[in-house]
C-alpha cells in the first residue's frame, strides 16, 4: 500500500493548520504551498494524488493554478477541491469551469472535507 499524498496550496497559517490537523491522524501525506505559483510549481514536481487550492491566493489565484494544473498533462487528471471563504453566488460554477473536481465553501465541515478526500482519493 503506497501512501497518498495531498497537496495544499493556502496562504493563511490557520488554514493550513486546519487541514493539518484534519490529516494528522490519516494515512495522506501533506505537502503546503503558499502562493498559487508555488501550488503549481509543487503539483508538477511532486505529482499528487489529490490537491486542496484556496481561490483567493497571492500571486496566481486558485482559478489560475487549477486551469494551469488542468492543461498540463502530467496533472490534468488529479482531483481539485477548490475551497473559497467568499461563497458568492457563481463561485462554485467558476471553479468547475477552471476544471475544479469539487467545490467547498468556508466555513466546512471538516468531517465532510475528510469524507470527500476519502471518496476522491482513498486512502486504503
């Protein structure tokens, strides 16, 4: 059994430790990314099973890095969730557009969040 690894690309520290403790105690690896460039810079060396992206990111936005992760054939199969604190009506429909597998808006539930990694990425 090889062990899946997550990535995800948020610039807020709080966030980040939110997932980090939602992981702690599964079997994914985490990777972090702080910027949208660095989220795509990431993905491509690193090749993950599933990737978390924030929208509002400094740099590229998470639109942004999903459409460049989506047109790269070496992660345009990946499973996205894109995650946005600002829920606006239309938020959801442009993530999916940009290529996002999955859409959530904050505040989440993390069980949820957990249930869907598990559903697009098991990890066992």
């Amino acid at each position: 059994m090889s062990t899946k690894t997550i990535l995800h690309i948020e610039d807020n520290e709080f966030n980040r430790k939110i997932i980090r403790d939602l992981l702690a105690r599964t079997g994914y690896r985490l990777l972090e990314a702080v910027d949208g460039e660095m989220g795509v810079t990431t993905a491509l060396q690193e090749l993950p099973d599933l990737i978390l992206v924030d929208i509002q990111l400094p740099k590229i936005s998470g639109l942004e890095a999903t459409r460049r992760l989506r047109a790269d054939p070496r992660t345009a199969h990946i499973p996205i969730i894109a995650i946005t604190s600002f829920a606006l009506s239309g938020d959801d429909e442009k993530a999916r557009e940009a290529g996002a597998s999955h859409y959530v808006a904050k505040p989440y539930s993390p069980r949820e969040l957990l249930e869907t990694i598990r559903r697009l990425a098991p990890d066992a």
